[in-house]
C-alpha cells in the first residue's frame, strides 16, 4: 500500500490523513508500549483524541503558530502525542536529548527563545525547575508523569489534556483550519557536533515530508509492517525513519524498553524493520559468536560451515547474479539448519534493518548478510531532515552507503567533498546567518563528508573533512579507514587513530575486555582488574601484532606506530561520545592528553637514536 497519502505537505496534513484513514479501524494500532512486562497497544481512536485535546491545551495557555515547544524525555507515547499536538496548532518543535545536562538544556532553550517545555518525569522536571529563572520566555512547563505533589506553574500530561477536553468544549473551533505552511519550519533540532557550541538546525514541513516520501520508495512499507524503536526520538533519523515514515505507511511502532532489552523486545515485537547503528550489530555479533562458542563442537562446525557458505553463496550472487546448483542447495540446508534459527532470534519478521548515524564496517554487514539477515545502509545529515543515501534492498553493496534517494542531487567537489541538493535541505541554523552561509554555497549543501561515487551511483565515504589528519610532516591522512582496519580485530571494542601535527600517528584502543579475559583465561594470564590486564606484556603484544598485521595495507605515512590501551569505554556519560553514539575525537585527545603526550615522547626518543 505505501503512503497512505501520499499528497500530504505538512506534518498535521500527514497525521490528518492517517487519522481519518484509521478512524473506523479499532482493530489497527500506530504504538505499542510495554505495561506490566506485555505489549499494549494504542489505538489510533485514542492517539488522536489526545492529540486534540493537548493541542487545545497549548492554544488555551498561549502557545502559538512559530512559537517554540521543547520536549525532553525519553522515547515514549508522550513523545508522539506532544510532537503531534505542537505540530497540530503550527508551533515549532524543539527536541531534547534526555541525556543532556541542566547547564546544555538552558543554552538551547534561551537560544531558540521556548514559550513551553513538556518533560518525562521528576528527574527531567528538575533539571528545568533548576534553570528556570534564567529562562524569562518559558511560561508553561507540562510533566508527562502524573504527579503526586503539585508544583505551583507546573502541570502533568493528563491535567493538561482534560483541560484541553473542556476548553475544546466551549470553543470547538478552536483547532479548525491549519496554521502550518509547507515552508514553515516544523522544529528545531540542535546538533550535538563533536565541537562547539550546538547549532539549531531549522527543518521545514516540506524538508520533512519530501523526504519521507522519497524514502518511501526505497523502504517499501505497509501496515502489515512494524518497528522496533529504540534510538533517540529527539535524532532526525529516529524521528523520519522510525517515526514518521512508519506512521505514513500505517504501520504499527512498538518501543523498546531500553537498548539492554533489545534482544527480547525483538523477540516480543517481532519488528519487520528496524532502524538502528552499527554500534548495535557490533553487539550481537558478538553474542551469536559467544553464544556459539558455548555449544558443542559438532554445532560450532555446523555454524561456521553455514556462514561460510553464506558468504560464497552473496559473493557469488554478487559477481555473476546467479548461484551455482550445488552452491543453492547448500544454502538451502544452511538455511534450515542455522539461518532460520538466528532470524528467530530477532523475532523472525525482520524483512530489513536500515542502518545510518555512523559508518557500518564492511565485514559486519557481510557477517549478517551471511546469515540471512538484510542491513541496509544509508546516509544522510541532520541539515538534510536526514536521508540522502540509502542502499536498496536488491542491490546492497557494503562499503557504500547506496545511491541518493529519488529527490536528491549530489555530486563531489575538486576537494572531495560530498555536496547534496533537493527539497530536503534545511532551511538554515537558527540565528546564525554566518554558519549557515559557511555550508550552503550556490543551491549546494556542503556536507563536511569526504567521498566519492562509483559506476553504480553508489556514494562511499572516506572520512570526514574535519577529521582529516595533517601531520607535521604535511600529509594529509583520513583516520576512518584505518580505525575500520584496527576495529576489525575481534580484541578491539574502539579506537580513535590521532596525529595532528604530530610526527606519526597513535590509537588509543578500547579493548574488548570480554575477549581478552577469555584469552588470559586460555593462557594462564592471571590479573586483579583491566588496568592490570592491559598492562600485561602478553596482551600488549597482541594489539602489537595487529597494528603489524594492517600496517601491510596502508602507505608510510599511514602506519600506527604505537598504541594506547584505555581501561575505560568512550560513552555518553564521560563525554566522549555524542547522543548518536559517535565518538568525539577532542573531547577523548584532551582527556588523554597527558598519556598521548608520553606516548610520542617516548616515540620521538626512539626514532631520534634510530
């Protein structure tokens, strides 16, 4: 079926149509949520009464068309039913990461200028109680949480939408007629970046809606379909993909408890697609892996043997676009005997994963793809309301992210650099007419993304512009294909490869710890903690190994001389990583500055007596 409309040019126009579409179908869902440890659904019937009566709630409280309405709070029906209703009366929504600190959430919403905020819970709530007399433009402030104790100008979710049942009572012409233009900007998301300050990016109801239906053509769904979400709501991917997109088909969206409970969500919700980074296939790789290594040797030889013959049998269907009769009867058993198994794992629906946020490695999406389990990868920004690339599902070449989406223009600069246009791109950052003419140039969005295209139309992107390294020799080095060589390594968990104005380059490596301890196991290596583990010269040499092993591959200048071993994993929490789950390179060389500092000290020693 696809669009359930597909003339649709602003967001309330989309959530009309599939509202009415829905209206008599009691039997038809767009959430489910988890309530007491089983999936409940909500009815279309219910969503859009909710999303009435909090739309009248926001007029009645004077909340207008282009006024700013942030949201802070984890992914959960609230989530859906504040976007909708500040969309429903025009207003522009600004989502927040419930991750961020109170000190950041008052940076955003003094910028943005926001008459309203709508929190989780108590702990969001505080965060907001504690800035507020910074904040003299913030006059309503609505807890989705029911509160116990009142608290004097804030009110909860369900207060407000009784209020707004009655105030929609007495005027019900309230919501007639619709406030929002195509060209209107339908929110405000701020990028994290990996530096500075966060810029909010202004996306419009057309930048949104055009690229929900392009991605429409390439994803095809229908309401038989049904996602899994578990990524930030408050991300442009999460929120186009996952979100909107699902919705348009009418397609049904269970949420995730959290991403520690993704395994049996999946299982539960029995998703058909997913969207999601690679940091999650990079987890359950590991865990078919580990769990295999516990059966008997006879199902290990079986495994092994099926995901072998996976990989000749897409190799070849690859090269010649077709098998040969032993390879296809090979794969048949295969499938019986192991495939099938693992895609009951996720549930055994899954048509497809799209996977975006950050570059997937080329062996991870062989692996899956060895085992019959479709990833799709793509591309795209925040500025571009975000998909530009995507592979498609009957020509997947990893390494790539696929061709542009059907409305896309992109093309490479003589620098290299990715350039896109189409009615996706942003509209421009938010008060700031000098970054905003810094990436658009003549018509062109200037993705800050090294890359090139191949005969196929293909993209693939070599490294990011800023992150290119200049040695203090003066070459210029892309670190992300060499990171993709080190993390390759079933020992290694992260990396980050640096060398600015440096002599050579150096990674400092995250292990993982749980293939190390079973290798000390294995050897008799005996140590109290990581910290003793990674000090041990049998471990050490390990990582000396691999950095010898892919320095076969890669120019002089390009070789990793030595290696810095982190007991500590680079996460959101410390600061190391941005919400979308990429690693930010200042933050983690600043941190370990000192220990950088020895290492090449220690290096420049060495090369200078050489």
């Amino acid at each position: 079926m696809g669009l359930i409309n597909p003339e649709f040019q602003t967001l309330p126009e989309l959530f009309f149509s599939v509202f009415t579409h829905y209206r008599d179908q009691e039997s038809k869902f767009p959430i489910a949520r988890k309530v007491n440890g089983v999936y409940e659904p909500i009815s279309y019937q219910e969503l859009e009464r909710d999303v009435r009566h909090f739309s009248a709630f926001l007029k009645k409280n004077g909340i207008q068309a282009k006024d700013r309405v942030a949201i802070l709070s984890e992914n959960r029906p609230g989530w859906y039913l504040s976007d909708m209703a500040i969309l429903n009366i025009g207003a522009i929504n600004v989502p927040l990461y419930p991750s961020l600190p109170g000190n950041q959430i008052e940076y955003i919403l003094k910028n943005c200028g926001a008459k309203a905020i709508v929190v989780s819970n108590m702990l969001q709530l505080g965060k907001i109680l504690s800035i507020w007399q910074n904040l003299p433009e913030l006059s309503l402030v609505v807890v989705m949480n029911r509160m116990d104790d009142p608290i004097e100008e804030v009110i909860d979710l369900n207060q407000a939408k009784e209020a707004g049942e009655r105030y929609l009572a007495e005027k019900p012409w309230i919501l007639e007629g619709s406030p929002a233009e195509p060209d209107d900007v339908a929110t405000l998301i701020y990028t994290s970046g990996t530096t500075g300050l966060p810029k909010g990016v202004m996306l419009t109801h057309r930048n949104i809606c055009e690229n929900v239906k392009s991605c429409s053509t390439v994803i095809r769904l229908d309401e038989s379909d049904r996602g899994l979400s578990f990524l930030p709501l408050s991300h442009a991917y999460e929120r186009t993909g996952g979100y909107y997109l699902l919705f348009s088909c009418g397609a049904s969206i269970y949420l995730a408890e959290s991403i520690e409970t993704i395994a049996l969500n999946m299982a539960e919700a029995r998703p058909t697609v997913m969207f999601t980074v690679p940091r999650l296939f990079d987890r359950m790789k590991m865990s078919i892996l580990k769990q295999i290594s516990s059966e008997s040797s006879l199902k290990q030889k079986v495994f092994y043997w099926a995901l072998h013959t996976g990989e000749k049998y897409h190799r070849q269907l690859n090269e010649r676009g077709s098998v040969s009769t032993a390879l296809a009867l090979q794969h048949t058993l295969a499938t019986k005997l192991v495939y099938h198994k693992i895609q009951n794992k996720f549930g055994g629906r899954l048509r497809y994963f799209v996977s975006g946020g950050a570059a997937l490695p080329q062996k991870i999406g062989e692996f899956f793809q060895a085992l019959g389990i479709v990833i799709l990868e793509g591309f795209g920004l925040t500025e571009t309301a975000p998909v530009t690339h995507v592979n498609r599902p009957e020509k997947i070449k990893f390494g790539t992210v696929g061709p542009a989406v059907s409305n896309v223009h992109a093309r490479i600069a003589e620098d290299g650099e990715i350039l896109l246009k189409g009615p996706n791109i942003m509209k421009g950052y938010w008060k700031d007419e000098v970054a905003t003419s810094e990436v658009m140039k003549n018509g062109w969005f200037c993705t800050g993304d090294i890359g090139e295209i191949d005969q196929d139309g293909y993209l693939k992107i070599t490294d990011r512009k800023k992150h290119i390294i200049v040695t203090s020799g003066g070459k210029n080095i892309a670190p992300m294909p060499i990171e993709n060589l080190i993390s390759d390594s079933p020992y290694v968990d992260q990396v980050v490869v640096i060398g600015e104005k440096r002599p050579f380059l150096i990674a400092l490596i995250v292990p993982d710890f749980s293939k190390l301890n079973e290798y000390a196991a294995k050897e008799g290596i005996i140590a109290a903690s990581n910290k003793e583990l990674i000090e041990n010269k049998n471990i050490q040499q390990i990582f000396e190994k691999l950095l010898r092993t892919i320095s076969r591959q890669l120019a002089t200048h390009e070789k990793v001389r030595k290696f810095l071993l982190v007991e500590e994993a680079f996460t959101l929490e410390s600061g190391h990583m941005t919400p979308t789950l990429k690693l930010k390179r200042k933050a983690i060389t600043s941190s370990y500055a000192q220990e950088i500092d020895k290492v090449y000290s220690a290096l420049n020693m060495v090369y200078n007596t050489e």
